[in-house]
C-alpha cells in the first residue's frame, strides 16, 4: 500500500469542511424556521412563509457551497503530482494520530462518502504497512517467527498510540516471549461488526502468507479493540478459517464489552435537546458521532446488535443476544480502576466501568465468564495507563507465557 498523499488528506479536509459548512447552515435554517413561524397556540401563522423564503436563503448558501467545494476539489487533484514529485507524500506521525481521532468521530461518514481522509484496514509491523504476500511478507519481516501477537487498538487511537510513556507492550513482548508483534490499523468510527469481518479477512491471509508455519495466535486488543477482536473471533468460526484454529490466546485490555456510560450519556443529551422544538435543532450535532461510538453504548460485537436497532441514536434497551467468548481459546480481561487498592469502591478508569471490562452482566445470557483466574485489576490506573502499566504487562506477559 503506497503511503498517504498530503494532497489528498488536505482534499478530503476540505471536503469535510465543506459537508459541516452544509450541515450548520442547515442547523441554522431549522432553528430559525422553528423561531419565526409563530406561537404553537396560533397554529405557528408565519410556518409557510418563513420556509418559502428561507428554500431561497439557504438553499442559496449550499448551492454556493457546493460550487466552491467542488472547486477546491479539482484544484487540489492537480497538485497532487507536483506534491509527490516533491517528496511530501509521506505523512508523519503525528498526522496519523490526528486521522485517527478524527476516523473515531467521524468515521463511518468518511468512508460512505470515499473521503480520502478515511482510514482503510491495514496490518503494520516497523511502521509500514505489510503487503499480505509471502515473499513480501519475508522481505519486511525477516526474522518473522511462528508466535505472531497481532495488537487492536482502541477507538479513535491508531497503532502508534501503543507506544505510550515509552513502553511498547508488543515489543515488549517481542523481546521476552518471542513473539513477532503485528499492529492493526482501521477506522475505529465504523461499526465493531464490520471491522470485525475485515480482520478476520485479513488474518486469514496473514496466515496462509505468513513465511514460516504459524504455530500459536495471540490477540491483545485494547479498549473497542477488545470488542473487535471477539467479532473477528466470531467472523472467522462462522467462515471456518484456518487462523481461527491457531488462536490461544487473547487479552482484553479495558475493553467495554458492555459498553461505556459516556456514550449512554450522549444518548440522553440527544432525548433532552429533543425536548423543546427550540433546542431540537441542537440535536444534530450530537448525531454526527460515528457507528464506532454509538456501538459502545452496549457494546455491540454482530451486525444483529445494531440492526436491532432502527435509529442508532433513539433511546431503548440493551438490544444484544449473548454471545460467548471464543471456544478454544484462553480469554484475559484486564480493567483498571482509579480507586487505590484498599478502596471499598471501584470507580471506572475514567472511561470503562470495572463490572464491564472483567465481562460482568446481571443478565447471565450476557455475562462473558471470564474465569476469576483470568480477570485482573489494575488499581489507581487510568484507561490510558492499562498501555504502560508493569503490573499489566506482567499479568500480559504471564499469559503468553509457553505453557509447559
């Protein structure tokens, strides 16, 4: 895969500027049809009137809009050349991060609209991206071994966030159990259930590819990247590929397998700003987060969670059937807490209650059965500490350990 074009990054920025230009406008035209139309208990008189002028006004505004976009757009695939002639085409890491939070917000939009900006799934070891070929693979990883760990991470976050206060849990890894570290890159705004697919995709010919004989499988995904990791799990039992077979073990790192109160929140601020029809307007913006974020409500893993569902962003019950975890494979959760040890209450870590990262549920058709030996607790520890904390990676290493 050839590296991202600064030109094309700055096209789809446009085009993403360009789509919220449309969005306000059309935020500011309803709030102002709903403001001058008149009182409710006169039948709203101005309602006709107002809307004919405004489908003038504004429709105006997006027309000019549209024209300038599609402007810049032309303009800047004419520079493109000239930019890789130049020498700019590589994007450095920092750019990638901020892809990456912006995939979390936004990214089920960007990839229905073939926005450039949109993250497209990718296996990556050094930094570069690995094209799924034999002698490919050889070429990139010449000390490739038989104990591959492929590494998911969380939502809006990228691969480079696993290299955090200067610990690196793959290389970590890496050095004391041998294992061939491979980082997963994707649009964490997608929904969990289709990321999950395009991993087991693409774990099946990392496997069939890979140089030597894949001996052991392991998984670490942390935060939704524990969420992914069971869908793909789940993706390739149901496709009867062989990568499924050779997985022994997969950690879960602060992952909100039964979601995560922020978003619950989210949901009740839209039904509050739907209150009034004066602050309904207002709503929308919060209906601009992705699949991604709107999937951690409850923590959706299938396409069946979501499709439960017909508005994403209406209010309801947990929708999810139980789904256990991968037969055959010895599962770890790891939640964290900010709570010193001897506290008699657990607080979240800040993002992800305890009870939801460990698998627990009220509901037993829903509670995941970690066993006790395997569920961990990371006290005094934030959700960005599980990436850094020794004790994490002790119980991580503890895990992968060859078993005798």
């Amino acid at each position: 895969m050839p590296p991202r074009n600064h030109v094309d990054d700055l096209r789809g920025a446009t085009r993403l500027a360009i789509d919220a230009t449309r969005g306000i406008t059309d935020l500011v035209r309803a709030m102002h049809e709903e403001i001058a139309s008149g009182p409710d208990f006169l039948g709203r008189p101005l309602a006709g009137p107002v809307r004919a002028l405004n489908e003038i006004v504004y429709g105006h505004v997006r027309g000019v809009t549209s024209l300038v976009g599609a402007s810049i757009d032309l303009a800047l695939g004419g520079l493109a050349p000239l930019a890789e002639l130049a020498g700019i085409a590589a994007a450095p890491r920092e750019l990638d991060m901020l892809l990456a939070a912006l995939n979390g917000v936004l990214g089920d939009y960007l990839a229905a609209t073939d926005n450039p900006l949109a993250i497209t799934m990718q296996l990556r070891h050094g930094g570069e991206t690995l094209e799924l070929e034999r002698s490919a693979l050889h070429a990139a990883i010449p000390t490739a071994g038989p104990r591959v760990l492929v590494l998911l991470h969380g939502l809006a976050m990228s691969e480079w966030h696993w290299h955090w206060l200067g610990h690196d849990h793959g290389a970590a890894l890496a050095r004391d159990l041998g294992f061939t570290p491979i980082y997963l890159r994707y649009n964490s705004g997608r929904h969990v259930s289709e990321n999950g697919r395009d991993l087991a995709g693409l774990l099946e010919l990392l496997s069939k590819e890979w140089p030597v004989p894949i001996e052991e499988l392991a998984i670490v995904g942390y935060s939704m990247g524990g969420l992914v990791a069971r869908s793909a799990c789940h993706a390739g039992e149901t496709s009867a590929h062989e990568w499924r077979a050779r997985l022994r073990t997969l950690v879960c790192l602060g992952t909100p397998h039964h979601g995560s109160p922020l978003e619950r929140w989210g949901n009740l601020a839209d039904r509050l700003l739907g209150v009034s029809r004066y602050s309904a307007p207002f709503a929308r913006l919060g209906k601009i987060r992705s699949a991604g974020i709107t999937d951690l409500r409850y923590g959706n893993v299938l396409d069946e969670h979501w499709n439960a569902v017909a508005d994403r962003f209406a209010g309801g019950g947990d929708p999810r059937k139980g789904m256990r975890l991968p037969a055959g494979v010895t599962c770890h959760a790891i939640a964290a807490t900010l709570s010193p040890g001897a506290a008699p209450q657990l607080r979240s870590d800040g993002l992800v209650r305890v009870a939801s990262a460990l698998g627990h549920h009220d509901d037993a058709t829903l509670d995941l059965a970690f066993p006790v030996a395997h569920q961990t607790i990371a006290h005094a520890t934030g959700h960005l500490g599980l990436l850094s904390c020794p004790k994490v990676y002790g119980v991580m290493r503890a895990a992968l350990a060859p078993r005798t």
